[in-house]
C-alpha cells in the first residue's frame, strides 16, 4: 500500500501532466534537459494578461517546459544552454532569468516568477501542535486561535480538482512568527490527506516565510514551476507605461488592444458629471470616508470575501481589532460601500461591487502610472 508521500507524489504528477499537457511518464523519470510541450491552453488569456510559458521541474524526476506553440523552436535553442547536472532549482532559476527574452521577442517587457512546490513529506501529515484548531463545516478552512480563542491564523485548502487541494495560510501581523501559521497549515495538510488527496503547498523562492513554515512542518519538495507572463498589449503602449505600471495594470484593461484613444472617449464621455454641485458633494462624502486610515484596508478584505464575511475574519486579514473593523464598516455602510448583515456581518453589496473595484484600480492605476508603488491584495505572509 503506498504511503501518504508516494500517494500525494503520484497525484501531483498526474495534476501537473494535466496542467502542461505532457504524459505523466514525463515528469516521474528524469531527463539530461527539459522537454518542450507546445500546449494551445498556453495561448489563453485572463484580461490584458497572458502566461505563453508555464514550467516544472520535478524533484528527482523530468523537467518539462509547456509553451504556446510559437515559442516552442525559440525556447529549445534557449535551454539548450542550460548547463546538464544542474539541480532542479538552479535550473529553474537559470530559466527564470532567460525565458523572459524569449517571450519578450512579442511582448516586451515579459517577466518569469519561480515558486517552490511542496507536498506531505515521507513521515506523513505533520504532528499536532500545541495551538488550539478549529475547522469550517466544509473542512475549507482552518482556524488558529490563541489561548483567548482569538482566531490568529487561517489555513485554506482549496480543491483545485477532485484530487489536489492546493493550501495558503494568512497570520495576523499581531501573531506572526508565533507557531499558528504553522498550526493552521498542519491542520489543513492532515485533513487533505484524511481526505485521500495530494496537499499543494506552494510559495514563491524568495519568500523565507514561507519556506521556514513548509520546512519545520517536515513538508517535502515536490519541484519547482516556472511562469512567465506578459501584458498584451501592443509595443506601442507598452512603450508609455513607466517603470511599476505592469503589475498595476495586469488583468485590468485600461488600455484596450491596439488602442489607448478608445480609454479617453469613455473618459470624456462622462464631462457632464463635472458641472453638477450633487456629484460633488457626493464625491466629498465618499472619500472623506475612504481617507481613514485602515479603511480601505478594510473594504478591501470585504471584497475578497466575495460575499457576506463577520467582522471578527475580516479584523484578522487585515490586522486590526474587531471593534476597529466594526466601525470602518458601518463608515462604509453609511456611503453605500457597505452592507450590514447584522450580527457583525457586513458585505459589499452587489450593485456597489464594480464601483469599489472601480476605485481600488484606478487609484493603483494612478500610482502605477505616476511612478508610485501599488499595495498588493494577497494574503499575508505566515
């Protein structure tokens, strides 16, 4: 019977052989160089955003490159210099550092990110640990708590397919580097391979965090990936957007292909609302609410939990107290950002969705394209 290791290894490859369209017998046995897929999947595209190159290498087992069909000829020549013996995460480094200039040949300005992809090591699901646990209904999520059973990490293990529950821990900054990250992630390891599933635990190579967790949890390398992405955008927008701008615009769709006059004209179309004292003193009431400090942090997890959440989660994504978080969302409430449930429990409503991710954008956009930096929306570090 085979262990939990060999059971979550040989899910994996089969999820991984899925994702870069190549034979699972690619990634099990182990090749001098990389093979390369070319995979039509590749060639789609999430708003402005397109990721033609998607990369595993397995520990001790295959590398395979999956590549939209057009780069596949470019991307051969290129890891042909990739030197042979090298380990699996150097050489997915040395990738990192030259697949761009191949995708960059049609989109400038194409960058590559490697992550570390780890799985339940060959002693099985981690130990219990000295932090009380409790977990969703639906074994989704998974709560730390401190003595005063305040909620100071979550765990969530989400079932990218049958199979595979790919797991991302978020610590309140309070209670960081405390042990209940850890906690919540064990707990989480263990109920996915209770399940019969393949943990995927899974964090970018320079996040030190992250890796620490994964390693005192006994958690075990599975490979690295490799993604490298661009904007589609013609070259000659892409040439008008200074240094930061990428990121802020990923996915966005501020600029239309092949066209940035198109932007404007809805711009312009909207000149009226500049004459009218009501929208004025509408537009004074909205951001004098959103200039408190911790505000917008706020409304920010309200929409990341895509639908009603109890101020007590949303205190801990963003690092605040519940009687802080409780008032931001009655301010919230008061401009029609927000939606009181009772109970603690807010939302953004609906027909305010757009409107929010409207002005979370454009003031990223605005900073972007002004040379400032843009905060992130990811979840926090364990």
């Amino acid at each position: 019977m085979p262990t939990e290791h060999a059971r979550a290894v040989a899910l994996l490859d089969a999820y991984y052989a899925e994702q870069l369209g190549c034979p699972v017998t690619m990634l099990a046995t182990a090749a001098p160089q990389p093979a390369v897929v070319p995979c039509a999947r590749r060639e789609q595209r999430s708003g402005l955003h397109v990721s033609p190159v998607l990369a595993l290498w397995r520990a001790g087992g295959g590398a395979v490159v999956s590549a939209s069909p057009p780069y596949a000829d470019a991307l051969r020549a290129c890891l042909a210099g990739l030197d042979r013996g090298v380990s699996a995460e150097r050489a997915a480094s040395w990738a990192a550092a030259n697949v761009p200039d191949v995708v960059a040949r049609e989109y400038p300005g194409a960058w590559a990110s490697v992550s570390r992809v780890l799985t339940v090591g060959l002693q099985g699901a981690p130990a219990l640990s000295g932090a009380a646990v409790c977990g969703g209904d639906d074994r989704r999520w998974f709560w730390a708590l401190t003595p005063a059973e305040e909620r100071a990490a979550r765990a969530e293990a989400s079932w990218s397919t049958a199979t595979v529950a790919n797991i991302a821990v978020e610590t309140a900054p309070r209670f960081r580097r405390m042990g209940y990250g850890r906690a919540a992630v064990a707990e989480a390891v263990r109920a996915v391979s209770a399940r019969g599933g393949a943990p995927l635990y899974l964090h970018r190579v320079e996040n030190a965090a992250s890796a620490a967790l994964a390693d005192s949890l006994g958690l075990m390398t599975y490979g690295w990936v490799l993604e490298a992405s661009a904007l589609d955008l013609p070259a000659e927008d892409l040439r008008r957007l200074p240094p930061g701008a990428r990121g802020a615009l990923v996915s966005r769709g501020v600029f239309e292909r092949g066209s940035v006059a198109a932007h404007w004209r809805r711009v312009y179309a909207q000149e009226p609302l500049l004459e009218s004292d009501a929208v004025g003193g509408a537009a004074d009431r909205l951001f004098t609410a959103l200039a408190v400090p911790g505000r917008v942090l706020v409304l920010r997890a309200l929409l990341r939990a895509w639908g009603p959440a109890h101020v007590e989660d949303v205190a801990l994504a963003c690092g605040l107290g519940p009687s802080a978080v409780r008032a931001h969302c009655q301010a919230l409430d008061d401009v029609g950002l927000a939606q009181d449930h009772l109970g603690g429990v807010f939302s953004v409503p609906p027909w305010a969705v757009s409107t929010a991710m409207g002005l979370l954008a454009a003031a990223s956009d605005m900073a972007a394209l002004h040379g400032g930096g843009t905060g992130g929306c990811g979840a926090g570090s364990p």
